[in-house]
C-alpha cells in the first residue's frame, strides 16, 4: 500500500490590529501573532520605540500565510489628516443676532394681567 503524501500548507493567521500601537508594541505584536513588519516611511523602523502607527496594511483580521509582511506607516499620508483642526475662521464674541430673542418676545410684566 502506497501512501499518498498531501503537501504541507502553510497555516494562516489573522493579522493583528497595529494601528495605534507605539512601534516597539507593534513588533511585538507582529512577532507573537506569526507575521512581519516593514515601515517604508521609516528605515531605523527596528530602532524606533514611541512612534504611533497611523495606517496598516493589510487590514486588521485579515488572513494572511505566516510570515506575510505586514506594512504600517507612522506618518499620515497628503490628505490623510494628520491632526489639527482644520481652517479656522475668526470669531466674534458674543452671540450671533438673532437668537432666542428673535424668536421670542421680550417677557413683560407677568402679573400685568392680575393689576
């Protein structure tokens, strides 16, 4: 009896979520879940301790062979944000005319009906 030989699949494992992890968690991560990490924005990507991934790829859950190279960013991309809040416009103080007066009417005497 001859046996048939299958060849060996290599396991799949879910990608981890890196996305807000210091650089240093997100290796760790990365190594215990089974997968690689390359950083192109970053060549001393194996030095760097307390930068923040911002993006990742392939996404979080995603079944990839052990091993895959997992690429994450710690810059924002053009367009991508990148924190601030946006084009500010001056402002005046006070509140803007109109209003709860404009809708309502000046209150009166409340007892005027009563004298």
């Amino acid at each position: 009896m001859t046996s048939v030989r299958i060849p060996r699949k290599t396991p799949e494992v879910r990608v981890p979520r890196l996305v807000g992890l210091m650089a240093v968690d997100a290796r760790e991560t990365a190594e215990a879940r089974g997968v690689r990490l390359a950083a192109p924005d970053r060549p001393d990507f194996h030095l760097a301790v307390v930068d923040y991934v911002v993006r990742q790829y392939p996404l979080p859950g995603s079944e990839v062979p052990r091993g895959a190279v997992v690429t994450v960013w710690f810059d924002f991309g053009e367009g991508e944000g990148g924190g601030g809040a946006g084009v500010r416009e001056p402002r005046r103080g006070g509140s803007p005319p109109g209003g709860l007066y404009r809708e309502l009417d000046e209150p009166g005497d409340p007892f005027a009906v009563l004298r």
